[in-house]
C-alpha cells in the first residue's frame, strides 16, 4: 500500500509531459501543401463546368464557397469569423494539452491545417470569376461532389476527421483515468 501512494506521489510530482507541437506543425502544414495543390488543381482543371467523375457518385465539380461550412450563411459573410473561430479551437487544442498524446496531436494537427488550409483561401482568392473581395472576404474552393453530401475540399475533410479523432482521443484518455 505504501509503495501505491509513493508511485502515485512519484507520478503527481513527474512534469507533464511537453506537447507534441512537432507532430501537429508537420501535420497541419502538410494539410495546408496538400489542400492548396489540390485546389488550384480544382480551379485549372475544373473551372468553366467541367466534372470529373471519379468512382460511383463520387465526382469533382467546382464550386466556391463564401459561407461557412458545408456553404451554411452563403451571402451572410460568416466565412470570416468561422475561418478565426476555427484558429481559436486550434489555439485552444494545443493549450488544454489534448496534444499531448499521439492522437491528440494528429488531431490538432488535422483541424489546424485545415483550418489554415480554408483561412488561406479566405484571405488570398478572390473567387468566381476574379470577383472582387477584399481581404478576408475570399471564398473557399470546394471541388468534392457526392449527391447526398455538400460539396467540400480537403481542408473540410481534414477538420471532421481530425474532430472526430479528438473526441476519440478524449474518450480513451477519460477510459485511462477511471
């Protein structure tokens, strides 16, 4: 029994370990290279209507996006204050500790550089046509087409999957704890 309390003493005075800011660098600026490569390919190649079918229901058609995700509050200029929200939670991922542990940090890694990847775009295209935009009024170039899904990009699919694997994270961190 006294060996259990000076482990558990031993365990409470031990630093925390650092976070894994490397992993998610490398990972989130590997998104950001990724998702960049494929959307100017996306705006080369599928500009003026063009569709490339892919597999089944599967095709690329592009579209731009000036809302929030999924083209929720198109026309609403939401675009701007999702893309800082989404930094915030990426901030805040890598301050709670969450990216501590190897799932964790790919996780953040996953929703940092998609957040940045769809942030690059806010700031940087102008949209359809060259419209006219203005800094931070930029649309998101979304090229992933399935029938019964709302076209997204790279960016969007790093995001949900990198949130899904934090709640996954989190879950099994909690399972370790009781």
């Amino acid at each position: 029994m006294g060996s259990a309390v000076a482990d558990d003493r031993a365990e409470a005075d031990r630093p925390a370990r650092p976070g894994r800011a490397g992993t998610v660098s490398v990972l989130a600026a590997v998104v950001v290279i990724v998702d960049q490569v494929s959307k100017h390919w996306a705006v080369n190649r599928l500009s003026g209507g063009r569709v490339v079918e892919v597999v089944g229901d599967l095709h690329f058609a592009l579209t731009w996006n000036t809302g929030a995700s999924f083209s929720l509050g198109e026309g609403r200029n939401l675009g701007p204050l999702i893309a800082v929200l989404a930094l915030g939670v990426v901030a805040w991922l890598l301050r709670s500790g969450h990216s501590r542990t190897i799932p964790g940090a790919v996780a953040a890694g996953l929703v940092a550089g998609g957040a940045i990847g769809n942030l690059v775009d806010r700031a940087f295209r102008s949209g359809p046509a060259g419209a006219p935009s203005g800094f931070m009024g930029g649309a998101v170039v979304d090229f992933i087409a399935l029938p019964w899904w709302p076209t997204f990009n790279v960016a969007d699919s790093a995001v949900v999957v990198g949130a899904i694997l934090l709640v996954f994270a989190t879950w099994r961190e909690g399972d370790g704890d009781g």
